[in-house]
C-alpha cells in the first residue's frame, strides 16, 4: 500500500510540473502578428504590416498573407525593418507570381532577427464599395519557421479590422450665443439691478462665474465670528475662575 502511495505521489507531481511548464513554453515562442491603424471610410488607403514579436533565435521562415481582393488592391508590399540585413523574397500580384489577394514572404539571415520588428509592410488601395462598419478581414499563415537551427511553431493573431465612419469634425460654436458673451452694460452692483449678490458675477470681459453664496470684502458679516469669539473668552474666562477658587 505505501509503493501505491508513493508511485500516485510521483505521478501526481509530474503532472504539477508539466501542466505548470506548459504556459512558459507557449510564452517564448515567436509570434506573427498582423497590425494596422485606424481605418475610417474617407481613407483611401490603408497601411497593414505583418510584424513579429519574441524573434528569439529566428533566422529563416515562409508566411503566406491573404486579404481581400475584392474590396483592397495591393499598391506596394516592402520588407520590413525587422528584417534588416535579411534576404527577402516577396511574390504578389505586382511582381506577377500570385494573384490579387495572396502575398508570399520568404527570408533567411545569416544571424537571428532581433526580437521585435516588421517583416513586411504593405499598402492597399480601398474599393469604392469600403464603407463604415465594413470589415476588413487579413490573414497569415507561417508555412515555416526557424530557430536555433530548429523548426518552430509559432503563435499567430490575424487582423480583423472595422472601417469607422467620416470624421465630422467639431461644430464651431456661434459668436455671442454663450452666457458668457452676453453683456448688459458692464458691472452691477449692489445699488444696481442686484444680480451679482448671491447669485453670479460678472467681470468686465461678460464673463459669469458662480460665486456660491462666498461672502467676500466689506460684504463679510462679522457679527457672527465675533459673537462667536465673545462666547469663548467668556467660557475660558469662567473656567480659569472657577479653578482658582477650587485651589484656594
């Protein structure tokens, strides 16, 4: 009974530390990823890269890019930044190998990429039927991938993208329709129309700010802190007073 105890034990152990190391391994390996700016329906164009990130050790690899032919048409496909002193082969539609719709990367380097960077950057020219709530739709699948001299399999996000709607802009407010523009004559005061007790004040440019009841000046009432100040002496003084005969 104790060996079936141990040999559970043991399994029960390898199964911890597999199912622990397993997040680790899916966190170092490299990842594709297709990225792009904001899209809105007044754009013509639209610049999509295909980047890779945690580029550890990888010196070669083969990732095939579809999109949507029909509402993009490729202008312009450019090994990226990331692949800096790479070999780079791309077969589109404008060099004649593939089809609208499909773009083929292939590159190798003598030394591995640096961990993050570009591998291709590409602009589209948008039909005329690219309206907003229109979803582009772009996607890439790595057909070969190296590292350390091994094969990898590396983690992918496509590209899903909304087309936003025009920017209107912000309307510009009409002169004089603010409070604040308003002006009847300059300031009033107390001997005035009485608009500036209690209520809000304005100030020689028509300007109006809320004053929230603050009492400010020669309009300050000091009856009450003085009364209140009275109170205190008079408490103090009857205190001390009443010590004194206590003492005695």
């Amino acid at each position: 009974m104790k060996h079936i105890f141990i040999k559970a034990a043991a399994v029960l152990t390898c199964a911890f530390l597999l199912g622990h190391s397993m997040p680790v391994y899916a966190a170092d390996v490299p990842l594709i990823e297709l990225k792009s700016g904001e899209i809105n329906e007044e754009d013509s164009q639209a610049t999509i890269s295909c980047a890779i990130a945690r580029a550890s050790g990888v010196t070669s690899g083969k990732i095939r890019i579809k999109y949507e032919g029909e509402k993009m048409k490729l202008e312009s496909a450019n090994a990226g930044e990331g692949l800096s002193g790479a070999m780079c082969e791309i077969n589109d539609c404008l060099s004649g190998n593939k089809k609208e719709g499909e773009i083929v990367v292939a590159f190798a380097a003598a030394s591995p990429l640096k961990d993050n960077g570009s591998l291709v950057d590409m602009t589209f020219r948008l039909g005329s039927e690219v309206k907003a709530q229109t979803v582009l739709e772009v996607t890439a699948s790595v057909e070969e991938l190296a590292a350390d001299g091994q094969d990898v399999t590396p983690e992918v996000k496509q590209l899903s993208v909304e087309v936003g709607k025009a920017d209107q802009g912000q309307a510009t407010p009409t002169p004089g329709t603010n409070d604040g523009d308003k002006s009847d004559g300059g300031d009033k005061d107390n001997g005035g129309s009485g608009k500036n007790a209690g209520g809000t004040q304005k100030d020689r440019h028509g300007n109006t700010s809320k004053t929230g009841g603050t009492k400010t000046g020669d309009k300050t009432n000091v009856a009450v802190p003085a009364a209140a100040a009275g109170i205190a002496l008079i408490a103090v003084t009857g205190l001390l007073v009443w010590r004194k005969r206590r003492c005695r």
